[in-house]
C-alpha cells in the first residue's frame, strides 16, 4: 500500500475551485490532485461509485438457496444471496444493533446471518429473523431492522448493484445490448477462472488505463500483434470492414455486429452505461490466446470463429471482451485511496469441462499476463502522478478519447452532488445526462 500524506488545507471548496479550474482544460489529464486528495476520495464514493451500477458477479456464484458471496467496495462490504424461496439478493453486510458485520466468510452457504457481537440473527433475505431478548424494549419489532437492502438487476446472468436506493433504471440500457450479448448465453455459462490483483494505485488511474490503447502497442506486444484495436482506424479498416461483412453468416449470430454508444455523460441515466461495439482480429487469429487458436468450445449460439471480437461496457466500471469461445470480463474496484481491485473472470461454454475441453492456463494466459503489464505500467503512472512536478499533458485525441469523455463525467457528478447542497447553480454544455 503506498500511503498519501493529507492535506490539511482539503477541503470542499477546494474540490470545487479545482473541478472548475479542471474543466477549463478540456483534453488534458487531471492535476494530481484529484489522485490524492483525500476529501475527494470520499466524496468520489459518495457522488460517482455509490451511485452507479456496477458487476458484483454471476448467477453461478449463488446456484442453491442460501448461497452467498461478499462484494467490498472501499470500506464498505455488501452481501450478494439467494434466499430460501430462490430470489437473489444485495444487502449491506451492517448489522441494525450496532453495525458488526454479520458475515465474515467470503462465499459459501447460510440458513441465516448471525451477528457475531450480540447475536441478532437475520434471514437470508435480510429480515431480522431473531434479536437476542430485545421484546424487552417496548415497541420494539424485528421487522423494523431488515439489513439494509441494494438494489439488484440480473442481466444475461450477471448481477448489478447500485447502493442508491433512487437508482435509475439499469434494465432498459442493457436491453439495447442484449441483441450481440445474449448469444455468448453468459446465463448457462461456467465461470472458469477469476484472479482479483490488487493494485496500489488509485482506482481511477486503473480505469483510464483501461480506457485507452495507446499503450497497447508499447505495453502489449501480445496483445497488440493480435487485435486491430491497437492500430490507427485507417490501418485496419480494410480488416474490420472484411470482418463485419462476414460475422452473421460465419457465427450464425443475427445482430452481432450491432453497435451501441451510450457511456457516461451520453448514458440515458447517471451510472448506467451500455456500449457494444465489433472489432476485428488480424488475418490469422481466431481468439484472443497465446497462438490466436481456439482454447475452449464455441461459446451459446456461435457456429464458428469471424475472426472478431465483441467490446462491451456496463456501468462506468464493468467491461468484456468476448471471443467466440471465451468470454473475459473486467472489473475496477475502489478499496482505498491508493488500492484498487483489478479482477478478471473468464467464461467458458457452461458444459465445458476443464482438463477435457479446456485448460485453464492457456485459456488465461493472454489476459493474466496483459493485466500484469497494465499493473507495472500503473504503478510507474501512479508514482509520477503523485510527483510534486507533476504537469498534466493532453490526451491523444483519438487513442485517448473515451478518457476525455470519462473525466468530464467524473467532475461533472463530483460537482453536482457537492454544489448542490450549497446553493451554486450548475449550468454548463453537455450534462444532460446529470440531470435525468
């Protein structure tokens, strides 16, 4: 962990005076400030990550009644369950007496959440089931202490959570890229593999790195070798255009080469991104693996290999990038100022059997060491971030378009949510999003 000396002069003006001196910079990265700051960090939670829709995990995680698992964010732990009438949950893991948390295990199987300070004991629905002797106090009545509830959508076998209990609608975004997921049937699929790298970095500089690729030709020779999206657009149109043209008839897909943009300031609903766009593979590559071969079945619907790769988001900090006979999701997590979870799961066909159908090394292989090159590199950014001569530099233009596009939401919501309560009007170009 690298530890952040504090500012003793932060404070909440000081985050609005620097958001709007950072809005000035359109195109440029942000001061080091926003990467250290702090008051910033727990408005961050508040304003952006808390109320946003984000992957907590898949169906396959809760198969059997009272099967549960742990989401942490920052300091904050949720519990993710099925109850004994079959219904997935999301609840805070805080008991209603004191606030203990009342489950400690990372995964596994429950009749009931017992508090292990005082006892009070809840369903796996969250309903106070049982509170150790307090009919003592008058009035007192279990169904006034449910743990707190989160809201929750299944989508294609992936749950989303928001903590907001005023969330917008996560459904209707997903529905517009349902069309090129629904055939990878994530639903019925088998998680093969999931690695978490925590990384001393701030959560922030993980996801901008994910959202560019001009480091991907420096950074990633594997990856870059393989995948057009490494290269200027005019390079590899002729690729990708070959490859659009021939992706519904080769995967048997309808739809598969459908785009959709609606990411953050362009979302229909603060925190409920849904993006999908096809790129193609260079001639020769069939999936993303060590030799470009085929490392596991055909994934749902697919009937053979295009050549092409579907990029997805969902919410701010959730994406895939799904082969024909893979599926990799990637997912960043705030676990402090300077602590991020980086966690990649990878899906195979859900009657794949590993050591027959697959092995698990090759089939992760691309992406474990790719996110072990993005974590080296993160954490040189992040130390000359955190220099005192730090001077921001602009964006590419291109490469680096979608980071822009990201940095312009992030103030926006820590300015709307921080200037709201102290009577500042907020009027500028382009925040339609932040007011739906």
């Amino acid at each position: 962990m690298k530890f952040i000396a504090m500012d003793v002069a932060d404070s909440k003006k000081k985050m609005l005076d620097m958001i709007a001196i950072q809005l000035q910079k359109p195109g440029f990265a942000m001061d080091r400030y926003f990467y250290r700051s702090h008051f910033t960090y727990q408005a961050e939670l508040e304003s952006v990550i808390f109320k946003s829709w984000l992957y907590a995990g898949h169906v396959s995680q809760v198969r059997q009644n009272g099967d549960f698992f742990l989401f942490e964010i920052g300091e904050d732990s949720l519990i993710i369950s099925r109850d004994d009438r079959g219904q997935i949950g999301a609840m805070h893991n805080v008991c209603r007496h004191r606030g203990a948390r009342v489950c400690e295990e990372s995964s596994g199987n429950k009749k009931a959440f017992v508090c292990p300070y005082h006892g009070w004991a809840y369903n796996t629905n969250g309903s106070l089931k049982r509170a150790r002797e307090m009919e003592r106090l008058d009035g007192f009545d279990c169904a006034d202490y449910a743990l707190k509830k989160v809201r929750l959508v299944v989508f294609e076998g992936m749950i989303f959570i928001n903590c907001d209990p005023n969330a917008p609608d996560f459904t209707l975004p997903l529905s517009h890229i349902a069309k090129p997921l629904s055939p990878y049937d994530l639903a019925s699929a088998r998680v093969a593999d999931s690695k978490t790298y925590r990384v001393s970095a701030n959560w922030k500089l993980c996801l901008e790195n994910y959202l560019e690729c001009y480091h991907c030709s420096s950074s990633h020779r594997q990856y870059a070798k393989m995948h057009t999206l490494a290269a200027p657009d005019e390079k590899v149109k002729p690729i990708n255009e070959a490859m659009l043209a021939r992706a519904e008839d080769i995967t048997g897909v309808k739809g598969i080469t459908d785009d959709h943009y609606a990411y953050y300031n362009d979302s229909s609903a603060f925190g409920a991104c849904s993006y999908h766009s096809r790129y193609a593979l260079y001639d020769g590559f069939k999936t993303g693996s060590k030799d470009g071969e085929p490392v596991a079945p055909l994934m749902g619907k697919f009937r053979g290999y295009d050549g092409g790769a579907g990029d997805f988001q969902m919410g701010p900090l959730a994406f895939m990038l799904n082969y024909p006979d893979h599926c990799v999701l990637y997912r960043f997590t705030p676990r402090g100022i300077t602590e991020t979870d980086m966690e990649v799961v990878w899906y195979v066909n859900g009657d794949a059997k590993e050591g027959v159908d697959y092995a698990k090394e090759d089939l992760t292989w691309l992406w474990h060491h790719t996110t072990l090159e993005d974590e080296y590199i993160i954490l040189r950014n992040s130390e000359g971030v955190n220099s005192s001569f730090f001077e921001p530099g602009p964006y590419h233009p291109d490469y680096e378009a979608l980071c822009s596009e990201f940095v312009r939401w992030y103030l926006l919501a820590l300015e709307r949510w921080h200037s709201s309560d102290s009577g500042v009007a907020v009027k500028r170009n382009n925040v339609s999003s932040l007011s739906k």
